[in-house]
C-alpha cells in the first residue's frame, strides 16, 4: 500500500517537471503523467482492494470496456491536437506492408505468450485468481469479452503507443526512453495478471511499439492486440490457464 501512496503523491510532482522541463502545456501534462505515472498506480491500488473478492465477469467487461473507450477517445482528442492524426499513425492507408506486419506482430506475439506459458508450467507456477475468473465461459460472456477486445485493441493502442509514446519521444528527444517506458507502463496496468502477467504485457508493448515505430502506422498493432485477445480470451484460454 506504500508503493500506491508514493504513486498518488508523485503524481502532481511529475506534472510540474512536465511542465517546466518540456514544451507540454498544462492539460497534456495532467494527461501524460496520469497515462504513465497514475492509471499503473491506480491498476494497483484496484487489485489490492479486489484481491479477495469475488469478481462479476459482466460488469467488469463493460466497465472496463467504457473506461478503455474514453481513454482511447481523449488521447485521441489531446494527441490530434498537439501532435497531429498522422503522427498518431492513423493517416493514410492500410498497405498491404502494414498486413504483413500485423500478421508477424500477431504470430511472434502468440509465440510469446507460449513461451511464457512454458516457463510458467516449467516452474511450476500458476495464473492467479483473478486471470481466473476474468476468462468468459458463457456463450453471454464471450460475446461481452470479444467486445472488451475490440475497445482494448483501438483504446490502449491509441492511448500508449498513438499518444503516450509518440509524447514522450517528443519531450525526451529519445526513442528509446519513450518505448521503454510506455512498454513499462503498459505492462504495470495489467498489475492483476500477477509479475508473469505484468512481464509477457509488457513485451507484448513493446513489440507493438516497435512495430508502430517501424510502419509509422498504428493499424498493424490495433488490429494485432485485438485479434490476440480475441485468441487469447475465446480459443487458448484452456490451455493457457493449465
């Protein structure tokens, strides 16, 4: 509970070095530090308070899916009007590079998740309560779950790699800094996942970002995180459960 009460207390600090070391006005401060610094600490504190509860699969699917949607929906709003659509990569068309791309983005991604679910099996540890519960098993919940995948998809593609990443390379001049750190923190937001679940997120991040970075286009990683959760939610989920 300290590491969320030193988050909540860092955040207005991080806002002021925002503002007086970059060229970000006073909304795209707020809005940045809260993408890096304060949704992880939050997606903490809310897996502190859910530990032992139990959790209601339709409700969270929705919740989670509106919340995702408004994020997507301001950073598209904050990074159109401060860094332009096409530097957001949703300019110009879906080339048929872009295709191969997301099909590379999607299988090296499944790759990944195999790869960690071999290590997990090979240590002999499992995924926790909550990735548990949050799996769809009713015809109702798959639907709702394949709902949650698509506002996942186009949300938190355009909200860390569209917005946060393409800001963060802005004000830090580096590419690097920039990939690292949203990578990093989109990993943390999957803090109820457990540190298996928080470390295959975050290279899933980074391999989107990287493939952001390389098309200019943010298409390939939308369409890849959507049909990987799709995948994931609705066709792996068995064996990547056992």
């Amino acid at each position: 509970m300290r590491i969320v009460l030193f988050g909540v207390i860092a955040y207005p600090l991080i806002v002021f070095l925002l503002l007086k070391e970059t060229f970000l006005g006073i909304l795209d401060a707020v809005f940045l530090a809260g993408l890096i610094q304060l949704l992880p600490t939050l997606a903490l504190a809310q897996v502190m308070i859910v530990r032992d509860v139990k959790i209601e699969k339709k409700s969270a699917y929705l919740s989670s899916g509106v919340t995702i949607l408004i994020l997507g929906a301001l950073s598209f709003f904050m990074g159109s009007r401060l860094l332009g659509i096409s530097a957001l990569g949703l300019g110009g068309a879906f080339s048929f590079i872009n295709l191969l791309w997301t099909v590379a983005l999607f299988l090296v991604s499944i790759g990944t998740l195999l790869a960690f679910y071999s290590v997990r099996r090979f240590l002999g540890k499992k995924e926790n309560r909550l990735v548990h519960e949050l799996m769809p098993t009713t015809s109702q919940e798959k639907k709702l779950f394949a709902g949650l995948s698509f506002c996942a998809g186009f949300g938190e593609e355009i909200a860390y790699r569209g917005y946060a990443m393409t800001t963060m390379i802005a004000v830090t001049g580096s590419t690097g800094i920039g990939l690292i750190l949203t990578s990093l923190t989109f990993g943390a937001l999957h803090s109820y996942q457990g540190l298996i679940g928080v470390m295959r997120t975050g290279i899933l991040g980074l391999l989107m970002g990287v493939v952001f970075l390389e098309t200019g286009s943010l298409w390939p990683s939308i369409i890849a995180h959507t049909l990987i959760d799709l995948v994931v939610g609705l066709v792996l989920k068995e064996r990547l459960l056992t």
